[in-house]
C-alpha cells in the first residue's frame, strides 16, 4: 500500500505508475479537534430542546412556537455538523494528489498553484518555513506550492519521498542504489 494507504505505492521504477495516482489526505487531528467544537453545540441543543419543552408545556403562542424552533434549529445544526466532522475524521479529505501529470493540491488556499505539471517543477524540498516544517514544490518561474507536513495525515516525509519519485520518474531519471556505483572503473 501507498503512504496514503489507499492504492498501491508505485516505484520510481514501475512502468504502471503513468496510469496510477497516489493521494495524501487533510491530517485526521484537524477533523477530531473539529469534531471537539461541534459536539457539544449538539448537545446543548438537546438540553434547549428539553428545557425549552419543559417550560413551554402545553402552553401556546408565538413566543413558545419561536423558542422551540430556535432550540431545534441549534440542536439539528449541532448534529449535522457533528456528522460532518464525523465523517471528515473517518475519512480525511485528500490534500494533494500525485499522478503521472503532475500534482494537484486540493484543500490549501494561498500555498501557491493548485495544480502543478511535473515538466513546470525545478525541485521539491523539505524547508522549515512560518507555518512550521513544510513540503515546497518550486516550479521553473519562481512560483511555489507549499504544503506545511503538519498538514499531512501521512506524514511530510511520505509526501516528499514520493514527490521526488513521480518527479524523477517524470524527468526520466532514477534514483541510485548504494551498490549502484563501482568505485574503480572509468572510461
């Protein structure tokens, strides 16, 4: 499996990894602190649900018909966006996209290009920046696409390997294996 764990990890070397995508997903801490937020929204507007009910009683009027409908309100949108970031903890949304075209950066705004063509890429490197240690893809006009690795759910280390291996891939190149290179020989 991948780094994003949802497909097979193509080699650099891999002839099938032109028709493959690898994806790496929003990190699940941001969904679960989420999560923390909206729960208790619901929960209390259960409790204005029940107390609302209680005191209300059998009574009718505008006043009672607004307060119940104010407490539901808060109690439905409290549930809805508990399940919203339920859903977004179980299954994270994917933040970049890596295939044989190229990159495509899904969630960030302002990090730079959404969408990168591997022959546009100079280099992609590891640099700790403002918003922590980041992923910088830097294109051949200057431009960049930073990806902060906190960030990534399957870490910045994953991200950056296999950005260089679509990147060499998509230049022709391989990587070296240690034993790759005789010490003595030349021409």
């Amino acid at each position: 499996m991948s780094a994003a764990g949802s497909n097979p990890a193509p080699s650099a070397a891999d002839p099938d990894q032109a028709s493959s995508r690898t994806d790496f997903h929003l990190t699940r801490g941001l969904a679960v602190a989420a999560l923390g937020r909206v729960a208790p929204l619901a929960g209390v507007g259960v409790l204005a649900v029940m107390v609302v009910s209680a005191l209300v009683g059998d009574a009718s009027g505008t006043g009672a018909a607004v307060a119940l409908v104010l407490a539901w309100s808060v109690a439905v949108l409290g549930g809805v966006l508990t399940l919203v970031a339920a859903v977004r903890t179980i299954r994270p949304p994917v933040l970049a996209r890596l295939s044989a075209d190229g990159v495509r950066v899904r969630v960030l705004r302002g990090g730079g290009p959404r969408t990168v063509s591997w022959a546009d890429v100079r280099t992609v490197r590891r640099e700790s920046l403002r918003a922590g240690p980041c992923v910088v893809i830097e294109l051949a006009d200057g431009r960049r696409s930073v990806l902060p690795e906190r960030l990534v759910d399957e870490g910045g280390a994953a991200l950056d390997a296999a950005l260089r291996a679509r990147l060499d891939t998509a230049h022709g190149q391989r990587r070296l294996a240690p034993g790759d290179v005789s010490g003595g020989g030349g021409i």
